[in-house]
C-alpha cells in the first residue's frame, strides 16, 4: 500500500550560492599543469605555505584560516608548513611580481597559496592565488563571495587542491547521518569538516539510514514516525518531508538511482526482506528483483544505474551480490568471511566497499569482479555503513575506535585516516552528499 502523507520538516536548509570569478582568462594560460598530477592523497603530502590572509573590513579571519587549513590537512593531499617557519612580512602582495619566492623556497615549500579577505556589507570575498614554488609560476587564481565565512573557506580550500592536483576538492559535500543527541535516533546534516550540524528531523522516534539523491537536494530515509519502519523523503530546499512507501514490513535501505526516477530498497510484505524499485515520485511499485530464500537488503546502485549491489543470505551467510536492474544476472562478490554487509558502489564503478564482521566491524573494498580485496580498517572498533567520496578518491565511515561513533575518512587505499565528527551522542548511518551549492 502506498500513502503519500505530509509531515512538517523542522528545518528548512537556505541556499547559498557563491560567485565563482575567474582572475585570469583560461586562453593565458595554456595547457594546465598541476603538481600532484600522478599522486593520490595520502600517500605522499606536498609541503604548502599558507600565509595569514590579508585582510580588510571586518572579517573573522581566524575562522577564515583555521577551517582552511583543517581541510587542506584532512584531504590528505598536503600538508600545511606552520606559520613560524615564514620569513615574508605579513601584509605581502598576493599576485605575482609583489612577494619573492625565495621567501618561500627557504621553508621547503613545494606549493604556496595566498589569500585576502574583504568584507563589503553582509558579504565576504576571498581571491586565492595558488603558486609552484619551485618553478616559480602561477598555477591559478580565483575570487569567491558568499556570506559565510567557512563556506567561503571551503570554497577556497576546492580551488588550492584543484590547482595543485587537478582533482576537484570534497569541502563543499556534507553528510547525512543519524544523531541521537536527544536519546532519540534524529536524520541530521553536517559539514564536511564535522561543523554546523542541521537537525532534518525532530520527531522524537527511530530516523535511520539517510540517503541524497544525486541533485543534493532530496533525502530518504526511514523513520518510526507512524510506527512502522516506513520510507520518508525530505526535500531540503522546500522543507517538507513526504511519506512515500508505508507498506507493511519494512521499508528500509532506500537508495536513489543516478537518474533520481527510482529507488531500490527492502521491502518484506511476504515475510522475508526482498529487493524492489518504486517510482522516486509517487512510491508505486516498479519492481520486485529478489526472490530468493533469506533475506536480500541493502540495495547500492551502480553509477551508470544499471546494477545493483545486495546483501543477500542465499548461499548461506550474509554475502554480496550483483545483479542487472531487473533482477537479471545475479552475480556474487563475496567470498572470504561469513558475514559481509552495506555494499556501496564506487563512483568510478570498478568497486564496492562494504562491512565485514569478524569479532568486530570492519570495512574493506573488493574490485566487481571479486578480487583485489583490500582492508581498510583492523584493531580501530567497530567500522560500519561506509559511503564514497563523489570523486571517489575517500571512504567515510562510523567507527567507534574513539568511543562514541563518528563519522571517520580514509583514503580509497586505507593509508589516511581522520576523524571528522566530535562531540557527545556521535554519528552513525553517514552518507556522504554530491558536491552542493549550499
């Protein structure tokens, strides 16, 4: 049964939208070059100078530097040199031909990234000039304004690791995940970095599992509202929140296709969990894919849409599985461990992540084809519900190696990791967002 029902969103999320000025036309410069073009994150981190910004107006320019430098050091692509090491005055011109890089060459700083910081009414303006050091040239500038000052910082952070990598940046994502700061289980949205926590529920009851369609605006998840785990959507712009799928059993592990038309989650109206798709906008039946004895959940698209990934116990125990959009081609994935769970497909294609129990919860990745298992986690907690990066260089994660869960990161490969989320009460469910104008 089907039952379309509006409940009250408590928070509606403003749009924040940020003016992107390019400093130098893109004909000047010519081919790109980048510093990093061949690295990845984590495994080797280039040395950058980041001076204090020069400032004008009133600005909070503490907060402007130190979300700057948090993100740049949690990417994982660099790290920051400490400002007691530079030599230049303070105040030094940001373009070229207005500071020396012998300045900077003495520190063993391989990039270097100058900013200003301007405010102009209710809004800020940072330009960044991003610099080789060593081959003394500019690798790009640009100006950004919004009207937040750590938004602002996380635009700026994207533009250093565009231009010292080539790859884009990951700061403007956030993530969704259950908090239960209250004693109950409330579908909760925050920043990359951990900071600036928005309550999307406020229900008083069980709001599990969160996850963004691929515009960034929408979010499903399922709740205990009406006393049954039913399937809800928030649509964070209009803040209102849609009941789409109340059927009998359980309506959970809900997923959006890379088109936004379906969702594949876990349906149980004859008793054992199996895998259906439903119409994203009306919650009517598509169809169902799994017939299989035991339970099949946990659905995961892949990033073309035409797969899924599943958990089922067909063969036994908890495995993963393939199979084409219509129920077609079931393939398995899994084969070492009895108990592997919480596929999620990479945006490249080429792999799964996924959680796997052996006294505790760990995540590991594994190639489509089976092989190339690789671990992530060991020794660090209970690791659960992991969810990729949009550039898919990243795997975030809950894991409880500090006590409460948090939402933790790791390179793809597993050689960085940071903790992203503090504080009493912890994060569990994360699910990690498109890149948002927001």
């Amino acid at each position: 049964m089907n039952r379309n029902k509006q409940v009250g969103l408590t928070l509606a999320i403003p749009l924040v939208v940020a003016l992107l000025l390019p400093l130098v036309s893109p004909a000047q410069e010519g081919a790109p070059e980048y510093i990093a073009r061949l690295q990845e994150p984590g495994r080797s981190r280039i040395p950058i100078a980041l001076p204090s910004p020069n400032t004008a107006g009133s600005v909070d320019v503490e907060t402007f530097y130190s979300v700057l430098a948090n993100d740049l050091t949690l990417s994982g692509w660099v790290e920051v040199i400490d400002r007691d090491a530079y030599i230049e005055p303070s105040g030094t011109g940001l373009k070229p031909g207005e500071f020396s890089f012998d300045d900077w060459e003495i520190t063993g700083a391989v990039g270097l990234a100058k900013t200003n910081l301007s405010a102009s009414g209710s809004k800020l303006r940072s330009e960044v000039w991003v610099y080789d050091v060593g081959g003394e040239r500019k690798l790009g500038a640009k100006a950004f304004t919004t009207a937040d000052t750590r938004a602002l910082a996380h635009k700026v952070a994207n533009e250093i690791i565009f231009q010292l990598t080539g790859q884009q940046g990951m700061f403007n994502t956030r993530f969704a995940a259950v908090t239960n700061w209250t004693g109950n289980k409330e579908i909760t949205i925050v920043d990359f970095d951990g900071h600036n926590p928005r309550r999307v529920t406020k229900n008083g009851t069980i709001n599990l599992q969160p996850s963004w369609d691929a515009s960034g605006s929408k979010l499903a998840f399922t709740s205990y509202l009406g006393g049954n785990p039913d399937l809800y959507v928030a649509d964070l712009g209009a803040g209102r929140v849609t009941r789409l799928s109340a059927r009998s059993g359980i309506n959970t592990g809900a997923v959006w296709s890379p088109s936004g038309d379906l969702i594949a989650l876990a349906l149980s109206p004859g008793g054992d969990p199996d895998i259906y798709t439903i119409n994203a906008a009306t919650g009517k039946q598509v169809a169902r894919l799994t017939r299989s004895v035991g339970i099949d959940t946990s659905p995961s698209f892949s990033p073309d849409g035409s797969k899924l990934a599943f958990v089922s116990e067909r063969s036994g125990g908890a495995q993963i599985y393939m199979m084409n959009l219509d129920g077609s081609g079931v393939e398995r994935v899994t084969f070492q461990g009895s108990h592997n769970t919480d596929p999620s497909w990479s945006p490249s294609g080429d792999e799964l992540a996924y959680v796997s129990r052996s006294g505790v919860f760990d995540v590991f990745t594994v190639r489509t084809d089976g092989r190339g298992v690789n671990r992530l986690t060991q020794d660090m907690g209970d690791n659960e519900d992991p969810t990729w990066s949009p550039d898919g260089h990243y795997v975030a994660f809950s894991s409880t190696r500090t006590g409460s869960p948090h939402i933790w990161m790791s390179t793809s490969d597993g050689y960085h990791q940071v903790q992203l989320t503090k504080g009493k009460g912890g994060y569990t469910n994360p699910s990690w967002s498109p890149p948002l104008n927001w």
